[in-house]
C-alpha cells in the first residue's frame, strides 16, 4: 500500500470461520500454540517460523482497552493483491486504523490516518 516500514515479523488475521482448515493447512509446519496474554485475546494464536522469518497467526482477534474489548472486523472490505503469482487477501485500512488505536500504537496510527487523509 505504499507505506515504507521495516517488520521483525509477520502477522496474519485468520477469519474465524477458516480455523479448521488454517488447522490442516498448519499441520505440516513446525507450529505451536502462542502464551497467552493480559491484553490480546485471540481465540486461538500460533507461532511458526520459516526459514528465517517468524510468523504469528491470530485467529479472532481481540485487544483489551480502556473502553472494554476492541474485536478485530474480519468481514470488512478486503483487498485482494498477488506476488507472485499468489493471492493475498488485505483488510481495510480503516479496521486496521481501529485495531493500532485499540493496541495505542500512535506510530502506526498517525501513519495511517496520514496516508488516509493524502488518498481521500
């Protein structure tokens, strides 16, 4: 999307729907099922690596706020793009502007909402 940022690892929302088939899907990797946390709520988090790069993959995403419980909207505008050759599905910027205000990232915050005011 054109943001210029630098990750120490990947993260992949998983609608709650597929969580039998993220299960096959997973099962020849080397997983395991994620700690679990005071803040982040997901209804079920794994952790893999490949190769050199670590994954996290949250199925039913949920960050605990002042406010009460933020749920990550899985069903909201999705873009889809492909490298090479594959298809990646990508939620809303606006959800995700949601979720980093929920996880009180400001850094990701002020991105978003700057790249959302530029591209109105």
């Amino acid at each position: 999307r054109g943001f210029e940022v630098s990750v120490d690892d990947i993260d992949i929302i998983v609608n709650t729907k597929e969580i039998k088939r993220l299960e096959k899907l997973l099962t020849p990797y080397n997983f395991k099922e994620g700690p679990s946390s005071t803040k982040y709520f997901p209804t079920r988090f794994y952790e893999l690596s490949v190769g050199h790069i670590d994954v996290d993959i949250m199925v039913g995403f949920a960050v605990k706020t002042m406010e009460g419980l933020y749920t990550f909207d899985d069903t909201t505008a999705v873009e889809e793009i492909t490298i090479d050759k594959t298809s990646i599905y990508l939620a809303s910027l606006k959800e995700w502007l949601k979720a980093y205000k929920a996880m009180n990232r400001r850094d990701k915050v002020t991105m978003i909402e700057k790249h959302l005011a530029k591209n109105r």
